[in-house]
C-alpha cells in the first residue's frame, strides 16, 4: 500500500517557512538598516562610495531574493499538491451546498445534512458542487477551503486520521443565513462508521 502523506503536514510545513523565512528577513532588515544609520552617517562618513555598476553586488542580490523566493514557491507548490493529489483509495462523497446547509450523500445513497462522518485512517474525496448560489466549503482542522458553485463540480480530499469532532463551515458569503451555515465532521473508527452507514437516515 502507498504511503499517504497528509497534506495537513505539508500545508503547515509551507506556512512556517514562509513566515519563519519572513520574520528572519525582517529582523536581518531592520537591524542592517539600523546599523548603517550609524556606521554611515555624515559624521562618520562624510563622503559616500559608489558603489553603481558592481557586477557581484548585481549578482548576489539578484540570486539571492530569486533562489528565497522560488524555494517558497517550491514548498507552497508540494503543499498544494499534497491538497489536489487524491489517493486512489479514497473513499468519495457527494457534497452539495445549498442555502443554508450542506448535504452529504454517501456510496450507498445514505444522506446526511451538517454531518459528515467518515471512517479513520481512509482517505476522503469530496465531491463539491452547490444547488444554488456560492458557497464555500471551509475544513480548518483538514486545510480544506474550497468553494461549492453551481454548475461546477470541484473536489477536496483529506485524511482523517484522529478520531474526534471537527468544525466545518461556509466561507462564501451566500445570504442571511450564511453565518449559520455550518456542519460538523465526525471520525469515527471503521466498525463505528460501517454501523452508523447501515442505520436509516430517519434519526437524523
Ligand atoms: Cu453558504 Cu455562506
């Protein structure tokens, strides 16, 4: 079996080298700047060097800022996808927004609203689509963030691989009721889910 790598890991790894590479270059910034303040001030250096046309100057802060930024675009890049890249086990569920809910549909035609549960440690491919305006479907704890359009049908997938109760919401502004429009995800282990699949959606 392939392994998985969960894209939750990468999408973080992603996040703190960009912030991390951000904050080192702000303080690096800052305190040059501060140190030439008074390393070249007219007092101590009234006449200033000029230093136009230094081809290795040119050079390093030319590189430099390129080599930075690609590898942020290359850590941003794997993250995203690690997000699009489905593993071929997954299980798929339908999931359709409308106002002001959403609706879950499973393999066997089992259908849930505001709930969605799901089976620990099995891949989970959302298929998303919207029955009438734009929403968005916004997993945090999954790094999920992706809108539900009408006409449109796009995907997610994510890796549920802890047991617990986790938070969905909308994330397009969709109308009045759009702040209400939540949902929550449960995992639960295989057996629970495969008895929570066979029971009629009525008690829902
Ligand atoms: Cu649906 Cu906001």
């Amino acid at each position: 079996m392939e392994t998985i790598i969960n894209p939750v890991v990468k999408v973080d790894a992603a996040f703190v080298y960009i912030i991390g590479f951000s904050l080192f270059l702000l303080f690096a910034i800052t305190a040059t700047m501060v140190w030439f303040v008074f390393r070249y001030s007219r007092k101590r250096h009234p006449r200033a060097a000029d230093i136009r046309g230094d081809w290795r100057l040119e050079l390093v802060w030319t590189l430099v800022p390129t080599l930075i930024a690609m590898s942020m675009f290359w850590v941003g890049w794997s993250s995203y996808a690690g997000l699009r890249n489905v593993p071929d086990n997954a299980l798929t569920i339908e999931t359709v927004a409308m106002m002001y809910s959403w609706i879950f549909i499973y393999p066997n035609e089992k259908e849930t609203e505001d709930e969605l549960v799901v089976p620990l440690g099995k891949p989970v491919r959302l298929e998303v689509t919207s029955d009438d305006v734009i929403h968005g479907l916004f997993i945090p704890a999954f790094r999920i963030k992706v809108d539900a359009v009408p006409g449109v049908h796009t995907y997610a997938w994510f890796l549920p691989d802890e047991t617990g109760t986790y938070f969905i919401q909308c994330s397009e502004f969709c109308g009045v009721g759009h702040a209400d429009m939540t949902a929550v995800l449960r995992v639960v282990t295989e057996a629970e889910y495969l008895a929570w699949l066979e029971t009629e959606a009525a008690d829902e």
